[in-house]
C-alpha cells in the first residue's frame, strides 16, 4: 500500500517533530551553549590547544592538620575533572565562585574520617614544546583552610 | 513497495499537485521526496530490534559507564548550576536518595520497555528518567554531546506505535530521525570546531591534550608522534564533514560513512578511551536488524532440524544394531 494513499496518523504532529528537532539542532549548534541542552553545541575537546601550550587538569590536594598531604581526585568528591574546571572563569583571576572550594572541603570532612584543615584546587599537567609534552606543571588556583569537624 | 509509491503524496499523484506550473511542480516534488524521505515503510521489527538495543544499553550505561552520575548526590548544591531545560522545570539538585531512585526507575522501565508490550508508555517513562538522569548529569559544568541521539531515539519510540494504519510509515519516521539525528552530530561538530579554533583546531595539539588528560591504550604510543597526531586531526574533521552523507539514502556512500563512523569511533576509544556510547550505540538504526532475526531464526531451525533428524537418525540406528554387551564396549539403551 502506498503511504500517500492512505492518511498517515499524526503525520502533521511528526513533521513538525523532525523539523524542529533539525532547527533546534543548528541553532544550538551555531549559536547557542552548553545552557541549552539537549540542543547544545557539540564543543567537546572544540576548542584549539596550541603545539607549545600548555595541557592542564584540576585536581585537589587535602592537608591534615599533622601536616601530611594526599591528592584528592575530582572523582573522590563526586565531581569529574572538567566540571571542576568548567565552573573557573576562562578569564583572570581563574579562581571558583565564592564558597565552593569551603563546601567541598567540609563535605569531605563530614564524610571521611582523615580531617582535613587546607583544601587546595591545582591544575597539574604539561608543558608542550611542537605538540610534545616536555616538562610536568602544578599551578596553585586557590586554597582553603579551616578547622576539622 | 518502492520509496517512490510511498512517497506519493495524499493519493495525489506528481501529476495533479503539478499542474499548476512550474513553481508548483517544485512544489509537488519537495513533498514526494518529503514523504519518501521521512515516511519510508520500514518493517516493525527493526524498530523493535533498535528499541531493545537501546534499552539494554542505557540499563548497562547507567549501572556502570554513568557511575560518576551517581556521586552527584554527595556534591555539595552549591556546586549545581542547572541547565536552562532544569531552571524551567524547577528541578532541585539530586540527593543521593533521589538519584538511586532514578537510576533503578530507569532500569526498571527499560527492562518493561524490552518486552515491547506498552512499548509507547514504557519508552517514554524510559524518556523522562534518562531525561532528568542527563539533566543531573549535565548541570555541575560540564555538558557532553553524546546524549542528543539516544535522547530523540526514546522521543521516536514514545511516539511512534507498534500497531495501527500505515504502522510501517511511523517506524520509518521513527528510524530516519534516529538516524538523521545520529548524522547531524558529525558534521556540526566540525562546524562548531571550526567555529571555535578555526583550523588551528586541525594543526594544534587537540589530540596531545586528549591524551594528556586521558588514559588511552593506544594514546600513549602516539603521544611520541605530533605530526601523525596533527594529520589525525586534518583526517578526523574532513571525515565529520563527510559524515553528512549519512542523510541521503544512497547505500553505498552510506556503508562508506558507516565504516568510517565505527573507525573514528574505535580510533577514539583506544587513544582517550572515550566511547561516546549513548550516541555511537544508535548507528544501529542504519542496519536492517530485522533480517539478522530473520537469519538467526532460519539458522535456528536448521539447527533444530538437523539435531532432530541426528537423534531420529540415530535412534534408526540404533533399532537396526545388535544390542551391546555389558563388559568393555558402550552401553546403550538399558539404563
């Protein structure tokens, strides 16, 4: 049977489905951001990395108040790496909104038995010469430090 | 039937929509390519086949994969930042109790949603707990793009019955925009890279800084060759450029871009091991699954046949054999 002979049930309501499903799609793709999932643009890994730049990654470093530090992985506080670093300004001073940094050090606190008096966020990584890595980094973003629970 | 009997549109064929000149017959050819396009009769059972793919997928994405989804309960609120479509939807940050429950509702409604009985219902409560599973997911500042396929796949499969007039037309709409959307993503990848970096994205260090932030078991090994990296990245965009060849439904520019989708896909896996599984997962819609459970059923029977007539013939056999004697050789039959 052929499908134009017969009317197609909610064909209109389909259409119009799949039309805006492609709109939406390139617009968010042109002109919009990560704000307007699903329909957001498709920017992983997007953005250029120069071949002498530099490769960062956000990771904590907790204190104990007998002064022994541990790294803490973003994973550890149940964050991933890049949502760590999406929510630093791209512009200077790269420092997290106020109070996130104390929020995720007394969450630590409240949930761990190895109290911590000084959380720091680093960004460690390398140093690329002609796309290469040639020499490890740690930049100190910011710190933290209070009393244990 | 072929796509263009389908395509007429309306019981009117080309000929009584074009008469009114040229203009309308533009007209009238946009809506028979329209209509053989998105309403292509497709057999039930592909949908079938791709929805239960989908959903063993997403129960096997969100029990393991998605793990760090899960630890978004013990993240202070303070670090939630919604995306707009949770500001709307007035969506508090999840708690761990709230989020446990989302995750077993999805598995829950996935393994209903399997069985394709309510398949309407089931699909789209499958559709709002991956929905607000991606929402929590996406709104602590970081937002992936390999969710939008399996996203509009579940909308299809909400929308679209297993039963009714012109069933094979709604499925054949349902596969082209799990399909269409599928393509889409490749070539307004390269566009938005192009956007953003310009080709400084194709000649800088992008792969260098995958694989730094990354483990990849591949990764490690080219990290010790910029240049070869650098021609990856010239390959990887052309190719999501050439990925829109994926709309049109010439079969074999088709299986060229298929291959060359798995490729990219595989090469990205063993360099920075990331699989983008929800989307990659829906190049399924491309394959004519139905005929796979057709072959498998046929081979099945065979099978069936053949160790039946083994056992008959065998059982033949052994009525025409003398009987075995207990001591040294086989027994047989007086157990």
């Amino acid at each position: 049977m052929a499908v134009g002979t017969v009317r197609i049930p909610g064909r209109r309501a389909r259409t119009v489905t799949a039309v805006t499903v492609i709109v939406l799609t390139a617009v968010g793709s042109l002109w919009g951001t990560d704000d307007l999932w699903p329909f957001a643009p498709f920017r992983m890994y997007a953005s250029a990395s120069r071949l002498d730049g530099r490769v960062l990654k956000a990771e904590f470093v907790g204190q104990t108040a007998t002064g022994h530090r541990f790294t803490v992985k973003p994973g550890w506080v149940g964050l991933r790496p890049a949502e760590v670093e999406g929510q630093l300004p791209l512009t200077r001073p790269r420092r997290l909104p106020p109070g996130l940094l104390e929020d995720l050090a007394r969450s630590w606190n409240r949930t761990h038995n190895r109290q911590i008096v000084r959380f720091e966020l680093h960004l460690k990584g390398h140093r690329l010469k002609g796309g290469r890595p040639v020499e490890p980094l740690d930049v100190l973003v910011e710190t933290w430090e209070g009393a244990p629970r | 039937m072929t796509v263009d009997e389908a395509a007429l549109p309306h019981g009117d064929g080309p000929d009584a929509v074009g008469g009114g000149g040229p203009r309308r017959s533009v007209r009238a050819r946009f809506e028979v390519w329209w209509s053989g396009y998105w309403y292509e009769p497709m057999p039930v059972r592909r949908l079938d086949a791709v929805a239960r793919i989908l959903f063993a997928t997403i129960i096997f994405i969100t029990l393991s994969p998605d793990h760090w989804v899960i630890d978004h309960g013990d993240v202070p609120t303070s670090w939630y930042q919604p995306v707009l479509v949770a500001r709307i939807l007035q969506i508090p940050a999840p708690t761990p109790t709230t989020i446990a429950f989302v995750q077993a509702a999805i598995v829950v409604a996935c393994a209903l949603a399997t069985l394709r009985v309510l398949p309407r219902l089931t699909s789209a409560a499958v559709f709002a707990g991956v929905s607000t599973w991606i929402i929590w997911a996406f709104s602590y500042g970081k937002v992936d793009h390999d969710r939008l396929t399996i996203v509009v796949a579940l909308l299809a499969l909400a929308l679209t019955p297993r039963k009714g007039p012109d069933v094979e037309a709604r499925t054949g709409w349902a596969i082209r925009l799990i399909q269409v959307t599928f393509a889409l993503a490749y070539p307004f990848s390269a566009i938005v890279k192009l956007q953003t970096a310009g080709f400084e994205w194709a000649n800088g260090a992008v792969f260098a800084r995958a694989i730094i932030r990354r483990d990849g078991l591949l990764g490690d090994v080219l990290i010790d060759y910029p240049a070869l990296l650098r021609a990856g990245q010239w390959a990887f965009i052309c190719f999501e450029l050439f990925a829109v060849v994926l709309l049109c439904r010439n079969t074999r520019l088709r299986a060229v871009a298929i291959v060359g989708v798995l490729g990219l896909h595989a090469f990205t896996y063993a360099t920075i091991g990331i699989s983008f599984l929800p989307h990659t997962i829906c190049i399924v819609a491309f394959f004519p699954l139905e005929e796979l459970g057709d072959g498998m059923a046929q081979e099945w029977e065979r099978l069936r046949r053949s160790a039946r007539s083994r056992s008959s013939g065998g059982a033949a056999t052994m009525a025409a054999s003398p009987p075995e004697t207990s001591s040294g050789g086989t027994r047989l039959g007086t157990d």
